[in-house]
C-alpha cells in the first residue's frame, strides 16, 4: 500500500507493469500471475497477466520445481520433452 499511496494509481500502475515486463523476459514466463490486496487496485493488466490469490501462485511455483525434479531423474514426459 506504501507504493500506491507514495506515487499514486497511475504511477504505480505503470511500475506493476514495467516489473511484469522485467519478470516476463527474465524468466521467460508465458504468464505472470499476480496475487494480493492490492491487484484489485488495478485497472488494466499488463498482457499475459493473469490475477489469482496468492495460494495458485505458491502451488504453480511447486508444481515448477517439482517437474524440475522429475526431469532431472527421467521420470517426467512433458510434451516439450518428447522432442
């Protein structure tokens, strides 16, 4: 809430989206998914944002780390790993 009320909804909009961007192409995401109080507070979402509670997130990133796991032990067969 220090961020909205410091730079106001419309600068701090363009901050949420910017960071979206950074995270995006540095972890080369498909989708961002942002979850907390203040994503009610937004009035458009970046594109290849979706808004979830905070729990998706915590299970998504699981899920990521635990087909980490799997490919490192062959025992996984994703469709990108066929090939």
């Amino acid at each position: 809430m220090r961020g909205f009320v410091r730079l106001g909804r419309k600068k701090w909009t363009r901050h949420v989206h910017e960071v979206v961007d950074v995270l995006k192409g540095g972890l080369q995401a498909d989708y961002v998914v942002l979850g907390g109080g203040q994503t009610k507070k937004l009035k458009t979402l970046p594109p290849g944002v979706r808004i979830s509670d905070n729990i998706c997130a915590i299970r998504g990133g699981r899920r990521l780390w635990d087909a980490a796991e799997h490919r490192r032990r062959g025992s996984l067969v994703t469709g990108s790993d066929r090939f």
